[in-house]
C-alpha cells in the first residue's frame, strides 16, 4: 500500500512538474529544447499524410457506397467484427423490378421483350458493381484503415512519450539554473544527465517510425495503382455491356416497331401515304422517290441498298458514334468517330438509315450515328 501511495504522489509530482514548464513555455517564462530542422520536417510529413488519408479514405467510401445509412452500419459490423450482410446493388434491383414488369406485361411483347433485355444488362452491371466494391474495399480501402488504426496510432504514441521527456528535459534544465548550493547542483545535473539520455532515446525511437513514412507511401501507391485496375476493369466492364445491349436492341427494334403497327387495324391509305406516315415526324433525312410499280410498304424487304442510287441532293453527313458489326450483307459496319454520307427509303423503319463510305453501301442503325447539319 505504501509503495503504490508513493508511486502516486511520484507520478503526481512529475505531472504538475510538466505541466508548470508546459504553461511557462507558452507563456514565454521558460525555455523550449527544438527539434532540428530534419525532425520537424519528418513530423510534418507524418501529420500531412495522416490528414490526407483519412480524407481519400472517407470521401472513397462515398463514392462506393454513397448512402449514408448503409456505410453507418458497415462500420458497426466492421467494429463488432461481424461479416457484413450481402446487399442488393441498385442495378441488381433495377433489373428486377424490369423482369417483374417484363413478365407483367407479357414477355412476348416488344416492350416486355426489351425490358428483358434491358434488365439482364443492368444485373450483370450490378453485379460488375458488387465486384468493384469488394475489390476496391480490399485491395484500397483496408490498407489505408490499417495505416490509421495500427501504424499511426504507434506513432502517435511515441510522439506523445517524446513530448513528455522533453518537458522532463526543459525541467531539468530550469532546475539546474536555480540550484545555488552545490548539492543542488550536482543533484541537478546528474538528473539532467538521465533526462537527456532519456530523451535521446525517445527521439531515436520516433525518428525511426517516422522515416518510415516513406514505406507506407510506397504502400499506398500500389494500392493505388491496384484500385485504378480494379476501376478500369469496372468501366471497361459496363462499356462493353452497354454496347452489347444497343446492339441487340438495333437489331431487332424494326421487328418491335413492326408488331406495335400491326396491332391497329390498316387503314384505306394509298402506298405513298403509308410510307409518309412511317418516316419521323420532322423529315430531317431526304427519301429516295419511291419506284414505279413497287408499294412503298414493302420497298424496304424487296430493294437491296447496294442497288439504290442516292437523292441527286440533300443527303446528310453523320459521325459513328460506336463500332458496329454488320449481320448480313444489307448492312454497313461502322467504326467509332468515322464521318459517312446517310439518307433514307421510303418506306424504311425510322430506327435505320441507308450509309455510304466511298462505294461501301448498307442500313445502319441510327442510334449508333450523330446527325449532322
């Protein structure tokens, strides 16, 4: 019992003694032992990483996870050390809802068989998505929170121990230059010794983690370098997805365009009628006249477009949007970003478009063009 109220009031002893040069110090009444200037720079360095860190960290759980509730509740499983419960990504459920609607609606119909379509290409996007998350979560995420958690924790602590020895230190010196009698001196002056040895030790301590800064830097911009993959692959991953689907929604929209029409009765118009009426609404592509004898109705499935001669005037430019692969010989393959001379067919669905580049000729689809004047 006298041994740990000794230790006690020692222990006080020494808080109130480093707490009076700490108030001197900041009050200009007592002198303070500087770092040099390596150290400083060392400690600054430290400080500007760790700030940083915790900023692309929070503001990367945002972006893979920006609903607030959810990353609440990752972070008490986290703490509890508890596997997070899988959760549905927003494309998952997006293309169950379009499934439901598709089978509501009667998967045999053009909107049910597009929504089908469509669904299938938002799962695979959402599943993209889930994949990204967990990547980036491992190979991005976690070291940065073990840097946080387990490095620069240590650091703080040796820094915090290194404060400590120097306010000892600072003491020790004031001590020193009030002692009068020589006892006091000597006693003094062996303290100090210790107090410096001390410190010293604690500074090479700290020195040490703090060089070490420069390795978990190294660390990080690998984790980079494997985050950015992980992102590349994700975009790369929903592009081709999405070229996918517009080029299965091109290739049979005519057919949908062509049930939607026949689901209303026909009515007494003459063929040069019916062909005005299937063109778009505002007639921004010139029409090749229809042929003597042929019904504008069927013109499209009776005329090849190789064997069509464009309009003497008033055709139109358009820039490819996206690669496309011709499936049969009636139509154009197209390459991204290349500039080709478009035109219309009477009676032709208004999703597609005759195309020339040089004496190439063939139906491209118009969602994979850009109009231009």
């Amino acid at each position: 019992m006298d041994f740990n109220v000794k230790k006690l009031a020692s222990d006080a002893g020494v808080f109130f003694s480093r707490a009076m040069q700490f108030t001197e110090e900041k009050l200009g009444q007592a002198e303070k032992t500087e770092l040099d200037a390596h150290f400083e720079s060392l400690l600054a360095r430290a400080d500007s990483t760790k700030n940083w860190t915790e900023k692309i960290l929070r503001q990367t759980e945002v972006l893979l996870q920006p609903n607030p509730s959810a990353r609440v509740e990752e972070f008490l499983y986290e703490k509890l050390d508890r596997k997070v419960p899988s959760r549905v990504t927003n494309g998952e459920l997006l293309a169950q809802y379009m499934t439901e609607a598709a089978n509501d609606f009667g998967p045999g119909t053009p909107y049910g068989k597009t929504l089908i379509k469509v669904g299938e290409t938002q799962r695979r996007l959402g599943a993209a998505e889930r994949d990204f998350i967990h990547s980036a979560s491992i190979n991005f995420l976690t070291p940065l929170r073990n840097f946080l958690e387990g490095d620069w924790r240590t650091i703080s602590k040796e820094r915090r121990i290194l404060q400590n020895r120097r306010l000892d230190l600072d003491a020790c010196k004031a001590r020193l230059k009030k002692a009068k009698a020589a006892e006091a001196k000597a006693a003094a002056e062996q303290e100090l010794r210790l107090t410096q040895t001390e410190f010293d030790r604690q500074a090479e301590v700290t020195r040490l983690l703090l060089e070490g800064i420069s390795s978990t830097h190294v660390n990080h911009l690998r984790c980079l370098h494997e985050f950015v993959e992980s992102q590349t692959n994700y975009y790369a991953q929903c592009y081709q997805y999405m070229v996918d689907l517009q080029k299965q929604l091109g290739r049979f929209s005519g057919t949908f365009v062509g049930n939607a029409e026949s689901t209303s009765p026909p009515a007494a118009t003459s063929p040069p009628a019916v062909a005005a009426a299937s063109l778009p609404a505002v007639p921004t592509i010139p029409v090749v006249p229809t042929i003597v004898g042929v019904p504008s109705t069927v013109a499209e499935s009776v005329l090849n477009p190789n064997e069509v001669k464009p309009p003497a005037s008033g055709t139109r430019k358009a820039r490819v949007l996206y690669d496309y692969e011709a499936a049969d010989s009636t139509e154009l393959a197209l390459l991204a970003d290349e500039m080709i001379t478009v035109y219309s067919l009477p009676g032709m669905d208004p999703d597609w478009l005759i195309g020339e580049r040089g004496n190439q000729k063939g139906k491209v689809p118009v969602t994979y063009l850009e109009l231009l004047s």
